[in-house]
C-alpha cells in the first residue's frame, strides 16, 4: 500500500527539483515515522532543544556543493540535543537548493563525531525518550541520504556510535590515513538507533556489518578500503591548513561525479536512490519518469547539437 501511494507520488510529481524535494519529504514523514507512530515531530524538537551545545554549519557553494560540519569540538563533535535539530533544519535546506549538486559532510577540528552527547544520552535514558530521539534521527538521516545531491563523509580522527551512523548517511566515505570509524554500540549496551545498522549492511552486507557491529570492531582505511565501507584515503599532511586541504581534496574527488548542470546530477541521485529503495517494477517506473525530466533538456539538446564523441 505504501509503495502504491508512493508509486502515485511520484506520477504526480512534476520535473522539478522542488517537487521532487517535497515529495522526498512527504515520503519520509509518510514512511519512516510520523503520527501514525504517536511520532510528533514538533514535540520531539521541543525535548531536543533542552540539551543545548555546539551547532551544524551549512555552507552552499557556488560551485554547487555544499559542506556541512558537525561543530561541537570540546565534546569531540558529539551531538547534542539542539545539533539534532540543527541537523534536520539544515537537511530541509538542501532539499530545496535547486542549484545544489554534490555534499560534504564533515566534523570540525579535526575529527568526524562522537555520537551522541552523553551528557543528552543519560538524561533521555527513559525508554520513551530514547525512542522519540532515535526516530528523530532516522528521520533526519533518511532525509540526508535520500537527497537530490551526491553526498560524501569526509572521515577525519573517530567517527563513533551515531558518528559512525552518520557515515553510512552519505554515499560514499572517504577516510584519511589515521582515521577510525567504530560502531561502538555494543560496548554500550547498544546497537545503532539511528539507521546506521540497515545502511551498513547495504553497503558492506550482511557479513561484514555482522563483524563490525557484533565485534566493535576498529575500521581503518585500509580495512574500510577492503570490505567497500570507504570508497577512498586522503593523505593528511602536517602543515597548517590541513583541514583546507583535506577539504579541497574531498572537494576534488567529488568532483567527477558532480561534474555537469544541476538538473542532470540530480536526476542519477534521485535514479540511484530508487533503485536503492523501491522493488525493481517500481524503480523501473521512478527511472522512465526521471528519464523524462532530461529527455530533451538543455543538456541533452546540448549535447546532441555539438555531436559529441565519448572516446
Ligand atoms: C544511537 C547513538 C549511540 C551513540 O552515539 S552513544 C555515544 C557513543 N560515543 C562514545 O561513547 C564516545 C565516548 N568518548 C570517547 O570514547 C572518547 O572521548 C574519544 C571520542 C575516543 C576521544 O578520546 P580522547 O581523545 O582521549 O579525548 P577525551 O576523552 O578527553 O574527550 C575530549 C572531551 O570530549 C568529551 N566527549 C567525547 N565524546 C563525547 C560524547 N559522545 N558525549 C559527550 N562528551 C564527549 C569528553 O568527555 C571530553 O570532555 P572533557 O574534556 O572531559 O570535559
């Protein structure tokens, strides 16, 4: 039932990228969790806010990628109540940026998050609590996956618990040479709340994210380079600008795939993600109309003007 409506959603859309960014919206509160979950978004906000600290920046680029940090570095990025709300108001942003394309999601200072604050994690620790926390963030982290924009985690120092989580939010993971992402759940009495423990396993299967949730184990870039769950290293160097050029490196090996009009990277964003997500006839159907959005745009019409040769 929830695919049909889907289904319908999407005939209805219109070929632009707001609509496709309202859609994605109504999709996630419609699927994942809304009121029909005794889900309120609003008052899960309101409980958030009382666990003030640190902030996530967004900055758009004219280039058309954007970078967001996770900025909380007395508490090695952890997120607090009021970052989980930044998060989410930041993710509706970029649903609508109709000029965006590619996305860096970074920590600040030199290492990626922590997870979540434990100073918030202790006074949610009530069942009720955690459980409106953790569809919060599912929210939220379903919303940044799914966006029309090529996205990348710029892996710096530890990504743990939900930092880890956070990684597998975006669609690829570049790792520098002495970073470490753990899913350190176990060792405390966890297993990852926020979405992270269902994307891991599409990204690395179910053997690898087996080993990696039920061992804690340490993953670094060579171990992450193996199993598929980093898609690149970055060298850090020891000048000062390190945190710039491990920028612009990120930057660099984003740009490839974000290289081209607007219109035309969203469109294989928001074909990947249905293939990802929907059964094959459905996925099928969400690419013939996608398809129609560029079919006979400015870039096709382009491109068949100047008679180009793929050599
Ligand atoms: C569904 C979500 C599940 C979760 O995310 S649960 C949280 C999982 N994360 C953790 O348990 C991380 C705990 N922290 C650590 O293991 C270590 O602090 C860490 C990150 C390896 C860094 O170690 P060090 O380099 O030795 O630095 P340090 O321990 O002195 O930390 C510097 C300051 O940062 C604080 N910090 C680090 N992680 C935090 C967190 N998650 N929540 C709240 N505060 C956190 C730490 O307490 C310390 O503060 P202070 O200087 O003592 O005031």
């Amino acid at each position: 039932m929830v695919l049909c409506a889907l289904r319908r959603e999407l005939l209805k859309s219109s070929s632009s990228c707001g609509s496709w960014a309202r859609l994605l919206q109504r999709r996630s509160s419609g699927c994942v969790y809304s009121s029909t979950h005794d889900f309120t978004q609003k008052e899960v906000r309101e409980k958030l806010q009382a666990f003030p600290g640190g902030s996530i920046d967004l900055l758009k680029q004219d280039s058309g990628i954007a970078v967001l940090t996770i900025n909380n570095p007395s508490r090695m990025n952890a997120f607090s109540g009021s970052m989980m709300v930044e998060l989410e108001e930041k993710v509706s942003q970029l649903e609508n940026w109709s000029d965006g394309k590619g996305l860096i999601v970074r920590g600040a200072a030199g290492t990626f998050c922590s997870g979540s604050d434990l100073n918030a994690v202790r006074a949610l620790s009530n069942p009720e609590d955690g459980m409106k926390m953790c569809m919060f963030m599912q929210n939220a982290l379903t919303r940044l996956l799914r966006l029309p924009l090529i996205s990348v985690a710029l892996v710096e120092g530890k990504a743990l618990g939900g930092g880890a989580e956070l990684t597998t939010a975006c669609d690829f993971r570049l790792m520098t040479s002495d970073s470490v992402i753990q899913f350190v759940h176990k060792h405390m009495g966890l297993v990852p709340g926020w979405g992270g423990a269902a994307r891991l396993v599409h990204i690395v299967g179910s053997q690898s994210a087996l080993k990696l949730l039920g061992g804690a184990l340490k993953v670094d870039f060579q171990y992450g380079l193996h199993i598929g769950l980093a898609d690149g290293v970055l060298e850090a160097s020891q000048v000062q600008e390190d945190a710039e050029t491990l920028l612009q490196q990120a930057e660099n090996w984003l740009s490839r795939y974000v290289k081209g009009p607007a219109p035309v990277i969203q469109a294989v964003k928001k074909v990947a993600v249905s293939g990802r997500e929907l059964p094959l006839s459905d996925a099928l159907r969400t690419e013939k109309d996608v398809f129609g959005t560029v079919w006979g745009g400015p870039a096709n019409l382009q491109a068949l003007a100047s008679k180009s040769k793929h050599k």
